[in-house]
C-alpha cells in the first residue's frame, strides 16, 4: 500500500499526526476485532497493516517501488507492542504497559517470570480462621515459623532460611458459615432466620472463629436485603493484631413449613389485608 492508501485505510486524509493515526487505528481495531460477534478479521488486518506501516514508515510509492525508512524487519517489537496493548485492552486488563510489563518485551520478561515461578519450591500449609485469630506456628523441614494474628493467605513468605511458604485458607466445623478475603481483617457470614423474624426481630447466637460464642441481635423490622455490621467482631489486622475487623452478617431467610391451624389464625388475624394492585 501507498502512505496515502494507509491513511485512508484508518479514515483518515491529508497528513495526520502519529497521535491521530494511532487513536483512529484502536477505534478501528476495536471495532473490527476478531473476537467479538460482529468482527471482521480480514478488515482488522488490514487496518493493522496500514497502522504498521505508517508507524515504520514501511510503504510502496506511487509507481510500486517499496520503501523501508526504519526498521526492515517486517513487525518489530514497537508494533507488537500496540497489539500485545490491543488484545489485553480487549480482555480488560489494560494492555502489558498497564500492567507493568511494558508490551512486547514485557511479555518475554511476563514468560522468564513465569518460567522462573514454575522452578520455585513453595510449602503450602493449610489453616483455619482459628489459627488466623490466634496464631500458632508451622513446621518448614527442622524449622519452626510463625503463623502471625491476621496473615494473609495465598500470600507467599520468606523463612530465615530462604524457605518459600504460603498459607492457604481451609473452612472447617463452625466456620464454614464465615468467609475472609485473602489480605481482610473483616468477616462475612450469612444467616438463615425464619421470615417472621424480619418483623419481630430475633437473637442468633453463633460460634466465632476465636472458639467463643457470640450473640447477635437482628433488629426488629429489618429488610431481608439487609446487612448488619458487628464492630470489632472480625480477625486481628495483620501486622497490628491488638485492632480486629468487623463481622458483617447478610441475612437469608425462609418460610416455615410447618405451621399448626391455631398458629395460622393467629398469623392471619394479624396481618391479613387486601390489596390492591
């Protein structure tokens, strides 16, 4: 293609900037995008030539005789780059730039790492929020670590001796009804309660990940989409374990099946109503 044959291509005319060309060049690449429904792959080739070419300067003249200005090497790492940054805009991840990998050559240091992390030797030991509240230790080989209040899980440490170990978050017993995210301070858990007690309010008693019990009072007159938030009911924060996180609790309930007559009246004289809709 001619340079002015690659300008149209992108749609654009006359002499257009390096920025202008590169912005028309992602809305088209954007558009014509192999991977989404109504994607054209043969134009989104095209469009990536022309952009290729007018980036490298790599055209023909008016009379057929082809040019290279820069670099011959036909797609160098510059344009490799846009495309690496394309598809991972494409994916959602912002491109290699965005993630700190700095494109085309950041993809073969993305490959080294990756390649580097597969030869690492990592000990992955297996916790409860029990041990994350109090603490306790693991033994790595002759080696005795700490497992600190509040340690992240899924997070790798380095021992003393250069030991690699990962603690990994297993559910068991009473907690299963609770959920951490890896690096939070905060709990989660869901409680069933009957429905009637979004009206009369209710007190659920529950075992907490520190081996005590603990009760939780469900306000009267609370929406079933409601979440309560119980101050000072989480974990220890990592690294500052005399502050704990907060216990947030996401209520479910369910109907009752078994309700006697006398009880049904009862409900029905209370609240029964008509409605109009």
């Amino acid at each position: 293609m001619t340079k002015e044959e690659c300008i149209q291509e992108l749609g654009l005319s006359g002499d257009p900037s390096m920025d202008e060309i590169k912005k028309a060049y992602r809305k088209l690449a954007n558009k014509y995008h192999p991977d989404k429904a109504d994607g054209d792959s043969e134009k989104f080739t095209t469009v990536s030539d022309a952009y290729r070419r007018l980036k490298k300067n790599d055209f023909v003249d008016a009379d057929g005789r082809k040019h290279y200005y820069n670099n011959a090497a036909g797609y160098g790492k510059s344009h490799m780059n846009d495309i690496f940054d394309e598809m991972l805009r494409k994916a959602g991840f912002g491109g290699f730039g965005g993630a700190g990998y700095g494109g085309f050559d950041g993809f073969e240091e993305y490959i080294r790492q990756a390649q580097a992390n597969q030869s690492r030797k990592i000990t992955t030991f297996t916790i409860t929020l029990k041990d994350i509240f109090h603490g306790g230790t693991a033994k790595v080989g002759n080696e005795h670590i700490a497992i600190p209040k509040g340690v992240p899980t899924n997070t790798i440490f380095s021992t003393t001796d250069g030991t690699e170990v990962k603690f990994r978050l297993k559910h068991t017993g009473d907690e299963k009804i609770f959920r951490r995210d890896d690096h939070s301070a905060d709990l989660l858990c869901i409680v069933t309660i009957p429905i009637i007690n979004l009206i009369t309010g209710a007190m659920v008693t529950m075992n907490h990940p520190s081996g005590e019990q603990i009760e939780v009072e469900i306000p009267s007159g609370i929406e079933s989409t409601s979440t309560i938030r119980v101050k000072g009911q989480g974990l220890p924060v990592w690294q500052n374990d005399k502050t704990r996180g907060d216990l947030y609790i996401k209520l479910n309930t369910y109907t009752p099946k078994f309700v006697s007559d006398k009880e049904m009246k009862k409900l029905k004289k209370m609240f029964e109503q008509k409605f109009e809709v």
